[in-house]
C-alpha cells in the first residue's frame, strides 16, 4: 500500500474468498494509472505459447504482465485490478493459486471471465491496470527505472538522508520485503546499519545478495522497505507480521534508495 493505491475492505459485503480486495482506492492526484494490455502466455524470446497447465499458463501471463509494468517504471504489485480470462472455469483452483502466490497480502481488486476461446488456443489471459507514482505536470515521457528501482525524477525531488538511515523515532525499526515471483520473503525489526549492509548497499549497486538463505537481483525483485514501531514476536507468527508492519507503518523505500544512492556518489 501507498499514497496513491489503497486497499478497501467493505464490512457490509460478502468477505473475499480468494486473494483479491473487494476494491482499489486510487488518488489520481498524486499519482497515475498504466492500463496494460492482456497477456497470453507467450515466451518472450520465441513467440511460442508455454504452459501445459492453466497454473502454469497464469504464471506466464503475471510474468509478462510483470514485465510490462518495469517497463513503465512500476510493479505488478502495484495493480489495482486484475481481470483473468479462462476457457476452463473448471481449471480456476489453480490458476488461484498461482495468482494468490504472486499477490500475497494487499492483493488488487480482480474478475474473472469465462470464454469461448483466447489467441493462440491459450487457456488463459490476463490484464491489469495499475497504480503508477507521483505524477509530474506536463511530463511527456514515461519515467524511466534507474538502477536500485528509483526514477531520476525522483531522486531529484527526495530531501537528502544520512548515509546510515536511522528511524525517525528511536522505538521504530525497518521491516523488509522481498518479492520476486514466486518467491518472497520478509524480515522485522532491522536497524539502520543492519539494513544498509544487508539490503541498500547491493540493491542500488545492483548486485545480487543473499536474505533468508535466497539470493535475489535486484534487476527482478521488488523491494519494500517500511519504517514503523518494533513487531513484538508473539505478532509474527501466522504471517501476521507483515500485515503489522503495513498497517503501522510506513513506505520509506525510494527515501532510503535515493540517500543510499547519493552516498555512493559523494
């Protein structure tokens, strides 16, 4: 969740019976929508259609979908709703389940659509529109992605930080999320030296780290830093804890990149 994409939970319907919201708040004036085209699970490099499974046909769609949104300068992540075509409504389990893995907590808000038939005989198809961040007036172009997920506009707009980031309240910590389809893991309570050496320092340096005994790339992960009050351990368990960490704190990420980013260059 950020300041432009936030999630609604409606107490007077139904509750959700699968990882989608029941809607998506967007705040146009801060921010903008990239509406993506359908993907059908096509292999980037051939053409050619992959996937024997609806399941695994759906990852291929997210994957380019994912694809898409770096290209804009975004994440899937960001989505705020999703909308799955499928010849075999009988084969939606699975597609479920990949769909739940990719989104997690926060997911968009999402349909799904059973036809006759999709391009290239595929089982499934998949669109998105999604949440882009802070809008500049008059920009022509699309922001670009700069090395560690910043844009330049963005590293031109952000106050200077110190090179170790401290919280801003000494009873605070940083959470961490990391997320690279299907993978994900998350990490509590960190302090600020603990979080540069672990985390920043290889991220805007765009070399690949090890976190939670899994190595990511910074080129293909998505990275999530939170600021906010220290998560007691009996509030972990379950995967509450990052649910915690949303709900109390907030999005520090592009701050710390862009002073992590700037102290390398000093």
């Amino acid at each position: 969740m950020d300041g432009v994409r936030q999630t609604v939970t409606a107490p007077g319907a139904p509750a959700a019976i699968g990882p989608y919201s029941h809607a998506v708040r967007v705040d146009l004036r801060t921010g903008e929508l990239l509406f993506c085209s359908g993907q059908i699970p096509l292999d980037p490099d051939t053409g050619e259609l992959v996937g024997e499974t609806a399941g695994q046909q759906a990852r291929r769609c997210l994957e380019n979908l994912e694809a898409v949104c770096r290209a804009a300068g975004s994440t899937l992540g960001s989505a705020v709703r999703v909308t799955i075509y499928m010849t075999d409504l009988g084969r939606f389990g699975e597609v479920n389940e990949v769909y739940g893995a990719f989104f997690g907590a926060d997911p968009p808000a999402r349909v799904t659509v059973g036809v006759a038939a999709l391009p290239k005989g595929a089982l499934v198809e998949i669109d998105a529109v999604v949440a882009l961040g802070s809008s500049v007036a008059g920009r022509s172009e699309p922001r670009r992605a700069e090395p560690g997920g910043v844009s330049s506009e963005q590293r031109s707009t952000l106050p200077p930080r110190p090179p170790s980031p401290v919280p801003a309240d000494p009873e605070h910590a940083y959470h961490v999320e990391l997320r690279h389809f299907p993978r994900n893991v998350c990490r509590f309570n960190l302090g600020g030296e603990e979080l540069r050496a672990a985390v920043l320092e290889p991220w805007v340096a765009d070399r690949p780290f090890e976190l939670g005994d899994l190595k990511w790339d910074p080129r293909q992960a998505r990275l999530t830093v939170l600021e906010g009050p220290r998560i007691p351990p009996d509030q972990l368990s379950m995967g509450r804890g990052w649910r915690t960490a949303q709900r109390e704190g907030r999005d520090v990420t592009e701050q710390l990149l862009a002073a992590t980013a700037g102290a390398r260059r000093a």
